[in-house]
C-alpha cells in the first residue's frame, strides 16, 4: 500500500482509478485493492487521527466491524461514498441512519421504502 500526501485531517480509502483526483483537493489518498490493504489503509487513518475518512462502498463489506469499532468515538468520521456508475446504497444508508440517530427522526426520507 503506497500513500500519498497527507493533507488537513481528511483521508480518502479506495480504488486507484476512483480516488486519485481527491488529492488535487488536498485530501490525503489511500489507494487500494484488496480488503486487507483497505483494512490496513482504514487503520493507518485511525491510527494518525484523521477527522474524517471516506471509503469507496466497495471495500465497506469488509470494514463493517472497523466502522462500527470507532462509530462511537467523535472521530474519525467515516463517510461511505459511491464508487463508479453503480451505487450500492450505502451512502444513503448510512446518511439515514446518522440523521435518525442524530435527531431522533427519519427527516430525510419520512419513512419512504428503505434501499
């Protein structure tokens, strides 16, 4: 796993292909592929305290346990976004559910069928 630039407390974990632009706005890119090296990519972020990490959805499926580990903790805050042409949802899942929980109240949606 190669990263490139740190930038100010905002990393960006995922495909190559995907994620490269995001370093011309300064954020601090992770480009990987496979899910062990989005694991170690999402723990190095934990580890150098970034505020805030966006994951590609792709690699998701296997940071779930990880996600939830640091949900709690005020950072970092992760953040699911799309990758390519074909959503899996799981960004709009997750704004859903931080919104519900933050309010108490699905304000967003107000109870349309769930993705």
């Amino acid at each position: 796993m190669r990263h490139m630039p740190e930038a100010a407390g905002i990393a960006i974990i995922g495909a190559r292909d995907s994620i490269l632009g995001f370093r011309a706005l300064g954020l601090s890119v992770y480009p990987v592929s496979s899910a062990a090296e989005a694991a170690g990519a999402f723990d190095e972020c934990v580890r150098r305290e970034y505020a805030a990490v966006f994951i590609t959805e792709g690699f998701v499926p296997g940071l779930r346990d990880r996600i939830k580990a640091v949900a709690a903790q005020p950072t970092p805050a992760v953040v699911i976004i799309p990758e390519g042409q074909e959503s899996q949802g799981l960004g709009l899942a997750q704004l859903r559910s931080v919104v519900e929980k933050a309010i108490g109240a699905d304000i967003l949606f107000r109870g349309e069928a769930r993705e």
